[in-house]
C-alpha cells in the first residue's frame, strides 16, 4: 500500500513528466514550411522572392540546420577572396564571418535577434553573391 | 522581452492525448504515408501537423534544448519524406516515426557533448491560466530535465516514449528491441530514480 509521502512523490513525477509544449515556436514552422517548399521540388520559392535580403532569409529558413547555413557563410568568405582575388580582409569579410559566428552559436534566440541587423550591412551586390554561394552549397 | 518564439513555447499542465480513435490514426497515417510516397505535399503537411508535438517533447525531454529538438524534429520529417516511398506498413506509423527519431538523437549525442539547456522563465506563458506559477513549473521543469539526464539512456528512453509516443506498451517494447517485462522494469526504475532525484534537490 502508497504511503502519502510515496503517493505525493508519484504523482509530482507524473505531473512533471505530462507538463508538455503544447505549441510549436513560430521559428519551427517557418522552417517546416520552407523545408516542404525545398523536398517538394518547389525552390524556385527562392527565386522568386523580391529582394536580395529576402532570398536569403527564404534560404537561411530552408536549411538543415543553422550550422549548415554557418559553415556555407564561412565558404563564402573564402570564395569571395578566389573571386575578387582580393588579398586584404574588406568590412564585407567581417560581416560574413560575423553572420557565421552568429549561426555557429546554434542559438536561435541570440540568432534571430542578431542575423536581421547583421544582413542589413550587407550590399544588394554582396547578397546575391552569398545567396548564389549557399544555394549551391546547400542544395 | 519576450519574443514571439518565447511566447509561442507554452508548457502545460496534463492533458489527455486527443480523443481521436487509435484505430483511425493509424489508418489515417498509413494512407498519409502513402500518400506522401506518391509527392503529396499536403499530406507531409498533415502528418506534421499531427506528429509535431509527441515528437518535439520527446526529442526536447531527450536531449534538454529547444533549438536542438527543433532541428532534430525537423530532421526527422525529412527523414520521413525521403523514406516515405519505402515505408510498409507492417509495424505502427508511430514506431516507425519514432525509431527515425531515435537514430537521429543517437547521431546527436555521439556528434554533441551531452549538455542541459534548460527551459527559461521565458518559455512559459505568464498570461497562461493553466500556468498557477511560472515560478514553480520552471524550477519542476529544470529539475526534471536535469533527472532525466541522470538516467541510463535504455531507462530514459522507455520513459519518454511511454509518455510522449502514443504507443501501446507492447509497441514500444518492440521498438526498443526489449521484453514487455523488461520495458515495465525499465520504466518503473526511471520512475523511481527520478522520484529520488526530485527528492534529493527538492
């Protein structure tokens, strides 16, 4: 037979145990959605989306993961560097690794406070760049 | 501050799963699944819907981190939908699901350090009439995270999935490659040590 004190501790567990998530975050769907738009043939979502920095945002939405995204920004500095031949580090350079180091960071709180500034120093012209890089990285 | 992310992870109280029919589910899931085999975009978006939350809260009581069970639960879909035109149903959609899920955490302890991110204040809606005291829920919710990692992975398992998974004993017993009897024993010491650890840190 339970003793109050064993009962009492039975059901505190239990209580514990059944406190759910009982929604998914907004961040969960959105990445839901982009993965389906990706599986289901249908990228050319990213294409379609009028600006620059709205492709990416589409894109960085569609990964795996953040650290996929991270590892893609990181690609992206050293191919920005093949392509331009440039030798010096330009503030371009800094921003990039800086979104990476964000992403890297696989915290989604920090990142989804952090990202939005951070491609606001991006130039239209850089954006493409990254985007045309990641997609290929990615997909 | 609270941002929308925050605000949309509410915990809750008990509740009893949904009252739909077991026996509807899986068929609503095995002709889901076929579906999906064939391209159904809508059918994937319906068998997320319904599968989201049992795999996000075993996945988040697993490994103890929201954006973690996020990618995973994530991973997992795909893992569906990539598999999809290979799926039999000969066994449940559920073990099925969750036996994917079961591998990707596996991948993810082996690639990560086992570490605790438990849940913040933040993470419980205030204005939740459900949530008596935000205080309390969370200090109940580190400390069962922080229990749940205390426990040897077969125990942690067998208890989370009798929680989380919708399954019937007998189903997750074969999913875990274990005895009935030897998944109740399972479950029964995951109780009891937890219920030692509540009490030691309470």
């Amino acid at each position: 037979m339970n003793t109050p004190d064993k009962q009492s501790g039975d059901d505190r567990i239990e209580s514990a145990l059944k406190r759910e998530i009982t929604h998914t975050s907004a961040s969960l769907e959105r990445r839901f959605e982009a993965m389906h738009l990706r599986l289901t043939r249908d990228i050319d979502g990213i294409a379609e989306q009028p600006q620059p920095r709205q492709k990416l945002w589409f894109l960085s939405q569609s990964v795996r993961t953040w650290s996929a995204l991270a590892a893609s920004l990181a690609l992206v500095v050293g191919l920005w560097h093949f392509n331009t031949e440039r030798q010096d580090v330009s503030p371009h350079d800094l921003h990039i690794l800086e979104g990476s180091k964000i992403l890297q960071n696989e915290d989604l709180l920090t990142l989804n406070q952090s990202l939005e500034p951070t491609l606001e120093l991006f130039d239209d012209e850089l954006l493409e760049f990254l985007i045309a890089v990641s997609y290929e990285n990615i997909y | 501050m609270h941002t929308s992310r925050q605000r949309a992870l509410k915990m809750s109280p008990p509740e009893p799963h949904s009252s739909t029919s077991k026996d509807s589910d899986l068929i609503d899931d095995d002709h889901t699944m076929l579906a999906i085999a064939m391209g159904d975009g809508v059918a994937f978006r319906a068998l997320f819907d319904r599968w989201k939350l049992p795999l996000l809260n075993f996945i988040y009581r697993s490994i103890g981190s929201h954006a973690d069970a996020e990618d995973l639960t994530l991973m997992v879909f795909e893992q569906v939908w990539k598999s999809a035109p290979h799926y039999r149903a000969e066994g449940t959609f559920s073990a099925w699901l969750f036996a994917i899920a079961r591998g990707k955490l596996k991948h993810e302890w082996r690639r990560r350090q086992r570490r605790i991110q438990p849940g913040t204040l933040e993470d419980i809606d205030p204005a939740d009439p459900k949530a008596s005291s935000s205080q309390a829920i969370l200090e109940e919710e580190e400390l069962l995270l922080a229990g749940l990692q205390t426990l040897p992975e077969s125990q942690r398992e067998a208890l989370l999935m009798s929680v989380h998974s919708k399954m019937e004993s007998r189903e997750i017993a074969e999913t875990l490659g274990v005895s009935s009897n030897h998944l109740y024993v399972l479950i029964h010491r995951a109780r009891e040590q937890l219920k030692q650890f509540f009490e030691k840190h309470s």
